[in-house]
C-alpha cells in the first residue's frame, strides 16, 4: 500500500516537474550548461591526472637513459682496462637499465596515445554539447516568437469575430439614434409653431420704448442735442405732424 501511494505521489511530482520544465525551457537549458561545465571540469581533473603521469614515465625514460649512458661507458672502460669481473656487473646492470627503459618507453608512447584520445574525445563531446546548446537556444528563441504570434493571431481573429458579431448591435442602435432623432426633431417643429410671438413682438417694442424715452431724458436733462433715430425720421416723413392750441394751422 505505501509503495503504491510512494509511487503514485513520484507520479504527481514528476508530472509537476515536467509542467515547470516546459514552461521554464530556458533554466532547464541553464542547468544542462551547468552540468556541461561541471563534467568537463571533472574530466579535465582526470585528464590533469593522466599528464601527471606521462610526465613521471617521462622523467623515469630521461633518468634512465642517463643510467643507460653512464653504466655503458663505464663497462667499456672496464672491460678496455681488463677488469672483467666490474666490467661483468656493469653490463649485467646495464641489461637490466635497457629492459626497464624499453617498457618505460612503451609505457610512456602508450599513455601519451590514451592523453591524445582522451583530450580529442572531451573536444569532441564539448563541441556536441556546446552545438547542441546553440541549437536548444535558437528552437526556444523561436518557440517564444512562434507562441507570442500565435497570441497576437488569436488575439486578432477573436477581435475580428468580435466586430463582426458586434455589427447588428451597432445597426440596431443607429437606428434607434435616428428615430428618437426624428422623434426630437418633430418635437422642436410643434412647439415652434404652437408658440405666440405676439407677446414676444409687443414686449420687445415696449422695451425699446422705454430705453428711447429714457435716453432722451437723459439727453434734456443734459442739454445734449438728441439726434432722432433713423426709424423716427423716416415716420415724421411719412406723416404731417399735427399741433394743437391757438394760432396752429392744420396742413391739409
């Protein structure tokens, strides 16, 4: 039973990683590099490890040869000088120096050929990964402009069915904006024509009267000659002026 919900709960939390993951493309991508970096510096530890030791077979074959040098010359001499029994341990040592510097060469050609191959194969392998990387970073560049368009695309063609949608509405309206209009407009004509401008006419002639009539007193009052309007003039032409009392005359 618990390794059944044990696996079940694995279940719910890989299935939460993997959401995370695709949504997060570019840390999973910083985390690979990280191990990408992390590995080659493991291996270059190694790698440092196999030089330290060619470089000791190395040291080891130039001793050698130097031992090999020396035990030669001495046993020449030895044996020129007639010590044969010196000369006899000499070159029975130098035998030995010979066979030792043979396998330490061979050695040293083997672990220099495994250096090269182990330095080629890690080129190799941080080309790849480094290529791959490149290639991840570009799909994802491109997964990001193909979705955000994919956003605007839909964006748009949602507001076109929207508009397309909205046009009865937009109708309907019009017209009920041209009938409460019109509707307005008959309005207005009644109340125009139904209006008495009569009272309107008389109150404005009143009005005018009185603004004459006060003015000119104002003019007497301050001995100021008034000179008579223009519609006042024209109605003295058009009628006799009529005087009343003794001594007037009535023009006929």
């Amino acid at each position: 039973m618990f390794r059944r919900i044990s696996n079940l709960f694995r279940g719910f939390l890989s299935l939460f990683v993997s959401g995370l993951e695709r949504q997060n493309p570019e840390a999973l991508l910083e985390v690979e590099k990280e191990n990408l970096r992390r590995q080659i510096g493991q291996y270059n530890t190694g790698l440092a490890s196999h030089a330290g030791m060619c470089e000791r077979l190395m040291t080891q074959v130039r001793k050698l040869e130097t031992d090999q040098r020396d035990l030669r010359a001495r046993t020449t001499a030895n044996l020129r000088a007639g010590n044969r029994q010196v000369a006899g341990e000499l070159a029975l040592r130098l035998q030995t120096v010979e066979r030792e510097l043979d396998e330490n060469r061979k050695q040293l050609e083997q672990a220099e050929t495994t250096y090269k191959e182990l330095v080629r194969a890690r080129d190799v392998a941080v080309s790849t990964a480094r290529s791959k990387i490149e290639s991840l970073k570009s799909s994802i560049d491109d997964m990001k402009m193909k979705r955000a368009l994919a956003e605007v695309t839909e964006m748009a063609s949602g507001m076109v069915t929207q508009i397309g949608g909205a046009g009865e509405t937009l109708d309907r309206l019009h017209e009920m904006v041209e009938e409460e209009r019109e509707k307005a407009a008959g309005r207005l004509r009644v109340a125009r024509d139904s209006m008495d401008t009569t009272q309107v006419h008389l109150k404005e002639a009143e009005q005018q009267a009185l603004a004459d009539q006060a003015l000119a007193d104002f003019a007497a009052k301050e001995g100021i000659a008034l000179e008579p309007a223009q519609g006042a003039a024209s109605s003295s032409t058009a009628a006799p002026v009529k005087t009343m009392g003794t001594g007037s005359t009535e023009s006929a």
